[in-house]
C-alpha cells in the first residue's frame, strides 16, 4: 500500500506528479464508464444524462485534487454509472417511468398558431421560437412548418409541411 500511496499520494498533500498520475488514471477509468455507460450519457443531452455528467465531473474532480479519497471517488464514479445505466433499462421497459425521468415533448405550434399556453409552460417567448426557427430551419416565418415541439431535452423541433 505504500508504493500505492507513493503514485497518487495522500489526500490533501499531493505533488503536481502525484494529481497528473491521479487524472490520467481517472481518465482511462471515466473512458471506460463511458463505453459501459453507453453513448447517451453525452450525446442526449437530456436533464437525466446531464444531471449524470455534471455529478460525475465534481466527484471526479474531488478525487483528482485529492479533496476527497482517489479510489472512494472511483467507486462513486462506478456507482453513478450503473445508476444512470438502470434507469436507462427501466425507461425502456416502462413509458411512464421514461416519462418520470426524463420528461415528454410539449407541442408549441399546430394548426397555423402558436399555442401560447405551452410557451408559458416551456418559458419560451416567441423570440425564442422564431430564433430557433431561423436557426433550425433557415425559414423566418411558420408558412412552410406543420407543427413545433419544445423537445424533453430542451431543443425545439419543427416538423415541416410536405411539399407538393
């Protein structure tokens, strides 16, 4: 356990060699959580995956710089893991427990108007809508979109009228 403590140190008396051993090893372990944890974990960017991110940034980062124990951070890491990867399964077995974690879309616009009491419960003002209409579809007007929806992620999407 000495050579151990020699590598990354005691907590609270670390060496800038002892915290880059410290981040490089919390790098390879983060990369594989990452590969267990699957791909949504950054690519959704859902509150429930960014809620893990976040978390798991701070732990980590506690047990880089050695304010709290290096390998207690490891399994604390692990754990988020495998709760965020439970979850996950759970939502997939059960709509309203996907709904629970992660949220639903909420429609914005449908029939040639803007449904003004979604906006409210969105907090989006209709700058914010126009701004992602322009962003998302390059249009700057709703004539060419059949409806919009504020997504459980955040983002607005438009599902655009068929061209004839």
């Amino acid at each position: 356990m000495d050579y151990v403590n020699l590598i990354i140190g005691q907590d609270g008396q670390l060496t800038a060699a002892q915290m880059c051993v410290r981040s490089a090893i919390m790098f390879f372990v983060l990369l594989v959580l990452m590969r267990v944890g699957g791909s949504r974990i950054y690519s959704k960017k859902s509150a429930f995956d960014t809620i893990i991110m976040i978390t798991l940034g701070a732990i980590v980062a506690r047990g880089i710089v050695g304010s709290s124990p290096f390998f207690s951070t490891m399994w604390v890491a692990i754990t988020l893991i495998v709760i965020h990867r439970l979850l996950g399964w759970l939502s997939i077995k059960s709509r309203s427990f996907e709904k629970l974690i992660k949220g639903n879309h909420r429609p914005l616009f449908s029939d040639g108007r803007l449904i003004e009491k979604n906006l409210m419960k969105s907090s989006l003002s209709e700058e914010d809508i126009f701004e992602s209409l322009r962003l998302e579809t390059k249009e700057n007007s709703f004539e060419n979109v059949k409806e919009a929806f504020s997504e459980s992620n955040g983002r607005i999407s438009f599902i655009l009228k068929k061209r004839t």
